[in-house]
C-alpha cells in the first residue's frame, strides 16, 4: 500500500484545487474529510458489507480510535452490489514539537493543518505495519517502497517550489510559496522519521535534515535572474533519545541567501562570494545589435588562433551560450536565448550570420 498518496496528489489534478483562488474550506477537518474519503470496498454484497464494517481495521487506516471515523454505503456497479468508504470526523494536530512559521493567510492555515494531519496519520500506518507484520522481509519492502514514495515526492515538489521560489523569495509571506515549502518540510520530516523507525530495515540515512533543506534551497542562479535578495531559514535542530524527533524550526528574514549560497557554490566548486558576484550580474549586459552579430563576434574569438596557436576565447557554444543567457538581455530588455546563441554559433549555421562586407559584420584581426 502506498502510505504517501496524499502527497503524492497534491502535484496532481485530484487536489488542483487547493490552490485554487476558489478555495471553499473554512477549516481543517472540512479539507481532511475532502482529501481523506476514500473507498475501502467496492462492489461488495450485503452480507459481505456487515461483515466487513463489523471488521474494518481502522488502524491499519491511519485512526487512533474507533471515533475518529464513519463508514457509508454507496451503489455498486450493480444493484446487488455496494461500495464502503471511509471518511474522517476529527483531524489530528501536530504530535512532534515543530514551530512552524505563522501562515500568510487563511487558506495556507488550513492547508498545513491537512500537511500535519497526513503526517501524523502516515507515522499511525508505519507504526501499525510494523507492530503487526512477523514478516521481516515484508517490512523491509514497506519501508522501502514508502521511503521512494516519499523521495519521488520530494523531488517533485522541489522543483514547484523553486519555481515559485525564484518569483516570490520572500516565501514565507506569499501563499503558495508558503504552502509548498511545507509539503517539502513534512516529506523530510517523513523521509527521517522512516529512516530512523526502520532503520534496522533501511540501515542509517545518507542525508540528515540540514543536508535535505539544503538540497531544497539549491535553486539554479539561472532561474534566479529576477531576484538576487530572498529571505532564507535559519535552523536549529533539537534531539530526543525517542524514535521521533523534536526539531525546533527558528525562521529569520534578511537579504541573502546564505544555504542556497553555500550549497550551490560547494557543488560547482567556486566561493560563494563569487557566486553572489555571478547573481549580482544576472541581466547587467545588454546587447544592442544584432544577435547573429554577437555569435559572429564570438566564434571568431574561438577560431582565431594567437601567435602561441592557441585559441583567443577558449569556450564551448553551450557554455558561452549558458553564460550570455544569465547575464545578457537584448536591446528590448528581454533576456537572450541559449538555443538561439548555440544555433548561431555552429559552423553549420553561417547563412545565418553576417557576410563579409555586410552590414553589422565585425571582422576580428590581430
């Protein structure tokens, strides 16, 4: 069974509408009951629904208790037949000791309330599957599947996030922004606390939670050009002895983004000043020509040989093209094409550069 669906919907259709401006939940659990009705039994017949509902397992569900839900009948594919579904009457708060940041507004409020809500019911299945199975290897498989679930979910919402990351730095403050940051908070809360519960199935995680922040912070500087101040989180971590973790999460604005920074500038193997530096350029170079022009100008720079016969710009057309593309605009204010560069700058491509004598040709000479 995979224990992560609700995140795994919350990048699909299913749940679009959560961040619809259209939002129609005042509260939590009206938003739990919504995500969390589900059909546990199709096209059973009436004898089969009494003895189904006399033994529906509800914590093998995510339920602490007998109250916590209600079960339904619905029509069948057959007038013979019907459906179960169960449906949540209370949601569950927050067990763990995290301080999260105050929601921008009401509907990120009582999405992170469905965030934390999953959370604590996902723990309730891994802790009940665990618990109940004697069948190590089948264990091992859970954990493990559900630990990839929880992965591919990371790395899908990372990439949301840092779209809406790059638009709006200040995400704290802006909704959806907001809200995706805490879907990937809870899917690395998730990720430790399956690696710690199962670890005697999983062995020790290769990533701790300052590594896993880290990663979701590493925004490319090439999606960074409208912005080079963001607000970034400061962490402070806690630890129990006990199987889940205490982590208290202290958020402070300012005007750099210091993890990004680092682990960007680590991975490339540069200083995080002159990373600073290099976003500090993005969109300062302006060319008013012609771009056929500007990557004539630069393949003559990479075929013209010095008298040591070396090259007088040694580069690469997807590098020079990756580099005008962060740090140069048009005369229309417009940020250059790398393909429209690269194309331009292959040999094969010369009808579409300027002739000798031709208006806009610049003719490099040493």
């Amino acid at each position: 069974m995979n224990h992560i669906q609700t995140f795994s919907e919350l990048n699909s259709e299913k749940v679009r509408f959560l961040l619809s401006e259209k939002f129609p939940y005042r509260d939590v659990l009206s938003l739990v009951k919504e995500v969390n009705t589900r059909i546990i039994y199709e096209n059973v017949t009436d004898e089969q629904l009494h003895i189904y509902t006399k033994n529906f397992n509800y914590k093998a569900f995510g339920f602490k208790g007998k109250n916590d839900f209600k079960l339904t009948t619905s029509a069948g594919d057959k007038p013979e037949f019907k459906n179960i579904s169960v449906t949540p009457v209370c949601y569950y708060s927050l067990h763990d000791n995290f301080t999260l940041a105050p929601p921008p507004d009401v509907r990120s409020k009582i999405i992170v309330g469905l965030l934390a809500d999953e959370f604590e019911r996902i723990k309730l299945r891994a802790i009940y599957t665990f618990e109940t199975s004697n069948d190590e290897n089948q264990v091992k498989m859970y954990a493990r599947k559900n630990r990839q679930f929880i992965k591919t979910c990371f790395h899908n919402h990372k990439a949301t996030f840092h779209d809406l990351f790059t638009l709006n730095p200040n995400y704290l403050h802006h909704p959806e922004s907001y809200i995706y940051f805490y879907i990937n908070f809870f899917l690395i809360k998730l990720r430790l606390f399956y690696e710690k519960f199962f670890i005697d199935f999983l062995g020790p995680g290769k990533k701790n939670e300052k590594q896993l922040l880290a990663e979701l912070f590493q925004v490319n500087p090439a999606l960074m050009y409208k912005q080079n101040d963001a607000i970034s989180p400061s962490i402070k971590e806690e630890h129990n002895t006990n199987f889940s973790e205490t982590a208290q999460q202290h958020f402070a604005t300012g005007t750099s983004l210091a993890m990004a920074y680092q682990a960007i500038a680590k991975e490339n193997n540069i200083t995080a000043e002159n990373l600073k530096l290099l976003l500090s350029l993005v969109g300062k170079i302006k060319w008013n020509g012609y771009k056929n022009t500007l990557a004539d100008y630069i393949l003559q720079l990479m075929e013209t040989k010095s008298k040591d016969g070396l090259s007088l710009l040694e580069t690469t057309p997807d590098d020079i093209s990756s580099l005008l593309s962060i740090v140069a605009i048009d005369k229309d204010g417009y940020m250059l094409s790398k393909e429209t560069i690269k194309t331009l700058l292959q040999p094969s491509k010369s009808a579409k550069r300027p002739k000798d004598g031709a208006k806009g040709k610049v003719n490099i000479k040493i």
